[in-house]
C-alpha cells in the first residue's frame, strides 16, 4: 500500500512516529503536547489520504515514495510537526509543495526545485504566507485595481484588501524579512517609499513559482 511505503520514510525519525502515531492513551502527559500530537496527527493523515487518492487517479509518479526528494521533503516536513506548532496555512503551503513535486508530468528538475523551495517555506510564519498570499490575489485580481501602483502606500492598502490583515504594522514587521528570503521585492528609493511598476506586486520570480505549484496542487483537488 501506498500509505505503508510512505510511513516506513520517517520510522526512526527522533520522537515522530511515538508523538504523531500514539493511542490516545500512550500520548503523553502534557495537554499542549498532546493536543499538538493530536493536530500532527491529523495532519499527516490527511496528506496520507490524498497521496493515496491522487496515486489511484494516477495524478502521481509511480513508486513516487521511493524518490529521494520527495523522501527528503516528507522527512523534513515529519521533522518539522515533531519540533513545533505550525498553523493550517503553513501545512497546507507544504503539502501541495511536496504533492507538486511528484505530480506525474513533473521533471527532475522540477522535483528538484520544489524541493528547494519547500525548504524556505517551511520558514514562513503564518502572517508572512498571509502577505504573500495577498500579493498572489492582487497580482491575478481581474479588475487590475493595483497593477500600476508604485508607492508602498498603495501595496499596502491592497495587502490589507486582499487579506484578513487589518493593521499596517503588522504587514510592515514582516516586510523585510520577506525581502530577505527572496520571496519579496526590495522597496524604492533611500526612503522605501516605492515599489517598482508591474502585475507582479512585489513578488519575485521565487514567490511566483512557489504559488505555480500551490496552483498545481489545486487543479488536481478539483
């Protein structure tokens, strides 16, 4: 079965299998870890489930469990859930990364990629993956409303439109830490006060492609 070979990919992995995989009565004694263990396990049954139901619709590379990228995002993904708390974005982001990657008509090279940039989501908080995903809306918004902007007044009212997001400040903390992970172009000017010019609002080629393969994943779960 499918599920068998992609459990035995993390068996062995420090404390997972015991925290994620335990009976309720073998969890441990600790209410915020188990209700985490809980979340986890949850989690990884869902994404179980669809590599299930996406392999039998063929959607999925053959013996793809087997591939040694998908191998590392899997463990990388466990590893993560056992060592914090992460939101239902967050898991999401990562699932359809990891699910993209071995889409059948995936390369390489593809897999490959995914794999890089799923090493850089699984930093992002969930207010950062608010932001980005509020650029992403903006920049296939049909009505165009913030297309020519080029001041960061104006990229911010449209984050704040496009997303639950209801103070500037908050979006203003995370900004430059985006910049920093390559998902966020820099501002304009010595003052930051601009943006340059385009549908992409802000987003770099990095953060296109990651929201390609969020696309790619929600085209299969139709």
């Amino acid at each position: 079965k499918i599920k068998s070979g992609v459990l035995s990919l993390f068996q062995g992995v420090s404390g997972v299998s015991a925290t994620i995989f335990s009976e309720p009565g073998e969890l441990i004694l600790s209410s915020s870890r188990s209700i985490q263990a809980l979340r986890n396990k949850r989690f990884i049954n869902q994404l179980l489930e669809e590599l299930n139901m996406y392999k039998e619709k063929g959607t999925l590379k053959d013996q793809f469990y087997t591939r040694d990228k998908f191998q590392e995002g899997f463990v990388s993904l466990m590893t993560l859930l056992d060592r914090k708390v992460i939101s239902e974005n967050i898991f999401y982001l990562l699932k359809a990364i990891l699910v993209s990657s071995v889409l059948v008509n995936a390369s390489e090279e593809d897999e490959i990629e995914a794999h890089m940039i799923m090493e850089i989501a699984k930093d992002l908080t969930s207010s950062q993956y608010l932001i980005l995903t509020a650029c992403h809306k903006v920049s296939i918004d049909p009505n165009k409303k913030y297309h020519g902007v080029n001041n960061a007044g104006d990229w911010l009212r449209g984050v704040l439109e496009f997303s639950p997001i209801r103070l500037p400040a908050l979006i203003e903390l995370e900004d430059e830490k985006l910049v920093e992970k390559g998902l966020l172009e820099q501002r304009t000017f010595s003052d930051k006060s601009g943006i340059r010019i385009g549908p992409h609002f802000r987003q770099t080629d990095l953060c296109k492609r990651m929201f390609e393969l969020i696309e790619q994943y929600q085209n299969i779960s139709i």
